[in-house]
C-alpha cells in the first residue's frame, strides 16, 4: 500500500511539475513579445517625435530652413551663417555607432560641398 501511495504522489509531483515548465515557457515568450512590442512602439514614438520637434516651441532655429532627412541624421538646419547637422533624441535613447562617426567627422571638419552636373538633360 505505502508503495502505491509513494508512486500516486511521485506521479503527482511530475505532472505537476511538468505544468509548472510548460507555463514558465510560456510566460518567457509572452515576457518576449511584450518586450518587442515595447521596444517596436518607442521606435515608433521617437520616429514621431523627430519629425514633430522643428514645429515645436523648444526648436531654436528656423523650422523654415530644416530639411529633414531621417536617416542617418535626422536633418540639416541650414541658418545665414552656417549649416548645422541634428539629430533629435527623445528619453534616455543615445546616438549610434554611425551617428557617432558623423559626428567625429564633421567636428574634424571632414565635410565638403560638392556640385555634380550632369551632361545630360534630363527632362
């Protein structure tokens, strides 16, 4: 009898056991969706945002002269006096790696202004 008692409450444990893995998997791929759905909507906001911040009141230039470019950077403000580079970040978001070299080479002054004209008409 102890030994059929032992057997019923060894499956029991196992069964129980085996419900508590699978709910913990499944609990780890939900934990997983919502993170990239998270991460997906603060892409989403910040996109918004850098197109909405020249229009805004804290915007120190002319949101006339910005050109909005989105990637790399996310535009140029161009003023009477020199041409400036922005990127907008939004919360605790940080520049790139690319981002970072732009900026290294603009602040070393490895900018040009190149005019390409074609030989062709083109209309």
């Amino acid at each position: 009898m102890d030994i059929l008692i032992f057997s019923f409450i060894s499956i029991s444990l196992l069964l129980v056991l085996i419900i508590l893995i699978k709910s913990l998997m499944n609990a780890k791929h939900e934990i997983r969706d919502l993170d990239h759905r998270v991460r997906s909507q603060s892409v989403m906001s910040g996109l918004n945002f850098e197109q909405w911040v020249p229009l805004s009141a804290e915007y120190p230039y002319d949101p006339r002269q910005f050109r909005f470019l989105g990637n790399p950077i996310d535009g140029i403000q161009f003023e009477d006096d020199k041409v400036i580079f922005i990127e907008f970040k939004y919360g605790k978001s940080k520049l790139s790696s690319r981002q970072i070299h732009i900026k290294e080479l603009i602040e070393r002054g490895n900018v040009e202004f190149k005019e390409i004209r074609s030989s062709r008409d083109l209309t």
